[in-house]
C-alpha cells in the first residue's frame, strides 16, 4: 500500500503538496528497512547483534602513515585489519552509536568515518541503524536515511542522486531527488558502506558523483547533507583530513559474546 501510495503522489505531483512527496518516500524508505535481513546474506558475520559492538571515537591527529616502504610488512598486515592505524598522538574513547555525530557542525555538511577490519561487522552496523531508524529508536532527526553499497555496480557508475536513491520507478527518484536537493540535502543521512570497495577517479578534477557526495557535496547541491562512511583502515587515509569524527569498530568482547 506504501509503494502504490508514493506512487500516486509522485504520478500526480502538480496536485499535491511537496510535502507529500518528501512525507511518502520517508515511508517508502521505512518499509524497504523493515525487510532487510539483520546481517548481509553474502557477508559470513557470526555476531550480528550490532548493540553488542564496542565503538571508539578517535580523538587526536597523529595518524600512522601506511605508505612508507620501510613498514611494508605492516601494510600486509593492515590490509587483513590486524593492526590499528591511529598514530602516538590520537587515543580512542569510548562512545555510543547515538553520539557519533556530537563533534560535527550543527548545521551544514557532516561526515563521520567508521572503520573496521575485515568482517567485523561495518556493514552490520549499517543495517542495524536503518532498522533502528525505521522504528524510530535512533537518529529521528533525520527524515530521509539512503542506504549506499559502494560495492554495487549501478552506485559506482551514479552520475547523479537519482541514481543512487531506493525507487519504484526512475521517474519517482527524479522528483524525490529534485526536492532533496532544494534542500541541499538537509534532513538526510546517507550511509555509504564500502569505501575501500569503491573505485576512486584517477583524476583529482574529474571526480565522481560519490566521492562529490562524500568530499564537496556543494558541487551537487547536497551541501547540508550528513554522510557516513564505512571503510577498512587501510583505504581511507585519503578521507581521514576531511571528516568530522572517526569511529572504529573494536569488535566484541567476552562478555558481549557471552550475552
């Protein structure tokens, strides 16, 4: 009854209020999260119970650099996330999923990194904040949450927001997208899962719609827009300069296995 009612309203726009649109694709996303399974299928995550993951925010600027080829052996290892990149001068604090936003700006474009080894349950955390956003139980300051798998061929091959938005038809993601970006993205939180997956431009002037979305989101009228990105250490280096916070995913401890 959702998809066919979003689909009304955007099929007959002229008569309806734009609120209507930005009202009836916040269920549409809602109803897309309530099916989502609680792990990804294609992701072997023996713990899938992301309240139990213990989160860091690392505070400090001394950030290792994983490029010198004298520590080669410590890039392999890095690559298999068993070593932490966090240099002398950062330490880590604890911090609950629904502070990871509290040293961002209150107003304009926000990014938050989340790091993590391989498997540890990144794009778990993802799903677990869409189903906790879909009930109403975390980050209802937003009213639209777009969930982005970086590793999906149609989302790396994206030239604008209409293509990386959940739709019924292309038509209902062009009108959504056009009154989104009005607002320059304000009110939306985009969770880009994958960035170590995604293939970066080579070129520093030619840069893609996602890494527009992630680095200057102005230049595609998203400037008020909130992104968060899930990465291993080893690849977001290149990030780390130009985000808010960065959160790393210590995994489980004995006794949250144990619950």
């Amino acid at each position: 009854a959702g998809e066919e009612r979003l689909a009304f309203v955007l099929q007959h726009g002229s008569h309806c209020q734009i609120d209507d649109v930005l009202v009836e694709y916040n269920r549409y996303l809602k109803g897309i999260y309530q099916c989502l399974p609680s792990a990804p299928t294609e992701v072997n995550t023996p713990f899938p119970r992301c309240h139990f993951l213990k989160l860091t925010m690392l505070e400090g600027e001394g950030t290792r650099t994983l490029h010198d080829p004298d520590q080669q052996d410590l890039l392999d290892l890095a690559m298999r996330g068993r070593v932490e990149v966090v240099g002398e001068k950062g330490h880590k604090i604890p911090v609950e999923l629904e502070d990871i936003f509290r040293k961002c700006p209150k107003q304009g474009h926000r990014i938050v990194l989340i790091e993590g080894a391989p498997g540890i349950g990144k794009s778990s955390l993802i799903i677990h904040i869409c189903h906790k956003w879909e009930t109403g139980e975390l980050f209802s300051q937003f009213q639209w949450v777009v969930r982005v798998l970086l590793r999906d061929p149609a989302v790396q091959s994206a030239t604008c927001l209409t293509d990386i938005l959940p739709h019924l038809t292309k038509d209902d993601a062009f009108a959504v997208a056009a009154e989104i970006e009005k607002l320059f993205g304000e009110n939306c939180l985009f969770l880009c899962d994958g960035f170590d997956e995604y293939p970066r431009s080579k070129s520093r002037h030619l840069k893609s719609f996602i890494e527009k979305l992630i680095e200057n989101p102005a230049e595609i009228n998203l400037g008020k827009s909130t992104v968060v990105v899930t990465s291993r250490p080893v690849a977001s280096g290149e990030l780390r300069a130009s985000v808010n916070a960065r959160i790393e995913i210590m995994g489980f401890g004995e006794k949250e296995i144990h619950a």
